[in-house]
C-alpha cells in the first residue's frame, strides 16, 4: 500500500466520525490534524490542562478541550 492509499483508506475510515487527537505537537498531532479536517474530518484537540500547545491549537481554530473529555465525544482517538 502506497502513502496515498494508506491516506485514503484513512479518511474513508473515519468520514462522519469526530477525531480526537490528543497532543498537538509539531512532531505529528498538528499535522495530522490538519490534514483530517481539510478533508471534511471532524477534529477535537485533547490537551492537559495548562498545555503549551493549547492556545496555538485554539488559534488555529480547532475546538480544545481537556484530554478526557475529547476522548470521550469522539469515536477515535489518535495519541501524538
């Protein structure tokens, strides 16, 4: 399977499901991120408390909520 299919296969997967990633840091949650909801994903951002990366994923517009409560509304859950 090749990079684009492996990308198809996910977005088919998660096509009218909530996404939740938890972490957003430079090294994958903020790109995959990025990437679902430009294909139409719905996506929420778990962080702790007090995160650094809070307000920059605020600022880019994704709804942020405390760890658990995102894993809790969404139907999947990717940790970065």
């Amino acid at each position: 399977m090749n990079d684009r299919e492996f990308k198809q296969m996910i977005l088919k997967c998660y096509r009218k499901k909530t996404v939740a990633i938890l972490g957003y840091h430079d090294n994958g949650g903020q790109q995959r991120a990025h990437f679902l909801r430009s294909h139409g994903i719905d996506v929420v951002i778990g962080l702790r408390i007090g995160d650094e990366n809070w307000e920059l994923a605020a600022k880019d517009g994704f709804t942020v909520l405390p760890v658990w409560e995102a894993a809790e509304i969404a139907q999947v859950a990717q940790v970065w």
